[in-house]
C-alpha cells in the first residue's frame, strides 16, 4: 500500500511541477499523430496500418524530446 501511495503522490508531484509543459506535450503529441498519418497516407503511400505505426512510436520520440527541450528552455529563460 505504501509504494501505491508512493507512485501516486511522485505522480502528483510530477504533474504539478510540470503542468504546462506537459499540456504543450500532449497537444503537440495528438497533432503529430494525426499529421504523421496523413503525410504517410499521402505522399508515401503506405498502408494505413504502417502510417499508423509510425506516426505513434515516432511522435512518442519526439514528445519525449520535446519536454526534455521545453524543461531546459524554461530554465534558461528564467535566469
């Protein structure tokens, strides 16, 4: 019960620390999808299937990347 708690509240923590950010993600990340999908569909012409894929294992990568930039950029900004 105890590392129940434990995960919840650094969860908590983790979020509240890093609402924007994480916000900026998440919307960055569904656009990513959705644009990924179409640019596949349409200009490489691969199955839905494989844009599909794609367009979710490398957004995951990029929004992982992104969070990481936003954090370091907010930081240099405020000094």
């Amino acid at each position: 019960m105890e590392v129940t708690n434990g995960i919840f509240q650094a969860a908590q923590n983790i979020y509240h620390n890093n609402k924007g950010s994480l916000l900026r993600t998440v919307i960055y990340t569904i656009g990513h999808f959705i644009i990924a999908i179409t640019v596949l569909m349409l200009i490489a012409e691969v199955p839905f299937a494989v844009a599909l894929t794609d367009a979710i294992v490398e957004p995951i990568a990029n929004s992982i990347w992104y969070f990481i930039l936003d954090k370091w950029w907010a930081s240099k900004s405020k000094k």
